[in-house]
C-alpha cells in the first residue's frame, strides 16, 4: 500500500487551518501542524490522533519572526514524507488605509505574502525534483474586488492568487500541483483579531463547508477554487476577457487612443 504524503498546514491552531487538519487526517494524512499557539494546536493533535491513528507533529512558530519561519522552512526542505503545503496562515487588518499604521501594514504583509512565498518556493524546490507534490494557498475573493475598501488585505491575497497562478503554470509539467482557494467572509477568528464588528457583518460561511467544498476543487485539481461562486461559467468568462487582451500588451506603440492628436 502507498503511503500516503504527510501535510503541513500553517495557521493550524484555529479556523479553516484545524478544519483542514481535521480533514485531512480522517483522509488518512500525517499531519506537521504550524502555528503561534502551541497549547490549541496540542489539543487539536490529541483528538485527531485518537479518531484517526495518524501521527501528528507539532511546530509551534509565528510565521512573521524570521527565525521561527526559518524552522517551518527547514522542516519542508528536509522532511521528504511531507508532500502536501497548505499556506492557510494569515490575518487581516481594520479601518480604512490612511487610518492604518506602517508597522501593522508590515507585519501583515509579512504574513499574507512572504510566508506564503517563502513556503511555497521551498515546498516547490523540493516537489519539483521529486516530480509529485501539492501547494494548497488560501486566498480571498476580497482579491477581485477592490471595491470592499480592504485594501491592503486585498493586495496580500491579490498576491497570493497571481503567485498560485503562476507557480501552477510553471510547475505543473514537473508533477507540481497548485491550488489558490477563495473564500468569501467564513465564520472564523480573522474577524475579531482585525477588531472587526462581526454583529454588523453579513451572514458569513460556516468554515467546514468552505473547506470541504475547497477539497472538492483539490480533488478535481483545480488552480481556482471560489466555493461561493455559483456558476464556474462567470470565472471562465473571466478568464477569457483577461486572455483577450494579452495580444494587445505585445504592442510595439501606444494604442491609438492614447496618441496625440495633431
């Protein structure tokens, strides 16, 4: 019997990353679980391990102190039975752009971006010469739309969905498979960490049912995974306006509408 690969999972100690390991355990998967809270992550381990008989390691880390990410880095580059990565760590930030503090703006963008990138590069290295391995990034549909004025949250997941793109063009010829999932607003911590008041939120959705619905998507090995998106025909036509206009970048001179009239 094959042996199934070990999982690595950031922010594992709460919402959609202990779903995930909840999940994935009862798949059968050994479980490295990453995160700052150590104690919950413990808990988590001990009830997993007791309905599934998977091993589970813990990795205590905050994934924004170099050293601690560093360790998480090495356990990826080094641990050859860890075959899956799921970037599920991040945070948000609240109030309006101008109201927001430089040192928040950089702690989160150290989070939602080079983490993310950091991981993913050293998962990538390593899958690529073994020709078989999964990258599961957890984006955001807030990284569509501009329009919901969580600007710098939305640019961090705007990043994380191009890099998923990309990576997954890139790698899937070396038997590299890469996810980006897009949730819209799930009933998780994120919330209440951001200072967010949840009571003037619109129903959110429950996290299991995101997670279940993204490894729908992974089992499917789709690149883009939107669980809330009703029709996957809207994603196509997306796609296709965006690919439309890639003939035009190629242009040697300005379009005619940007030239002036004598």
């Amino acid at each position: 019997m094959t042996q199934l690969p070990s999982v690595l999972i950031t922010g594992a100690s709460s919402g959609i990353g202990a779903t995930y390991a909840d999940r994935m355990a009862r798949r059968g998967h050994d479980l490295v679980l990453v995160a700052r809270d150590g104690a919950r992550m413990e808990a988590l381990a001990a009830k997993l391990r007791q309905d599934t008989g998977v091993a589970i390691d813990i990795l205590r880390a905050d994934l924004t102190n170099r050293d601690d990410l560093a360790k998480v880095e090495g356990r990826l580059r080094d641990d050859e039975k860890i075959g899956i990565l799921i970037n599920n760590a991040g945070a948000a930030l609240g109030g309006a752009f101008d109201q927001q503090s430089l040192d928040d703006i950089e702690r989160l963008v150290a989070l939602n971006t080079m983490s993310v990138l950091r991981l993913a590069n050293v998962a990538a290295s390593r899958f690529a010469k073994e020709g078989a391995g999964s990258i599961i990034n957890i984006s955001s549909v807030v990284a569509l739309v501009p329009e919901f004025g969580q600007t710098v949250y939305g640019a961090t997941k705007a990043f994380v969905t191009f890099l998923s793109q990309g990576m997954n063009h890139e790698l899937a010829p070396k038997g590299v498979y890469v996810q980006a999932v897009l949730p819209s607003a799930t009933a998780t911590e994120i919330w209440q960490r951001a200072g967010a008041d949840t009571s003037t939120m619109p129903t959110m959705m429950a996290v299991d049912e995101l997670v279940d619905a993204a490894l729908v998507g992974f089992d499917r090995r789709e690149t883009i995974t939107i669980p809330p998106l009703p029709e996957a025909a809207q994603w196509d036509t997306y796609q296709a306006a965006r690919h439309a206009m890639l003939p035009g970048f190629g242009n040697m001179h300005p379009a005619e509408r940007y030239r002036i009239s004598n």
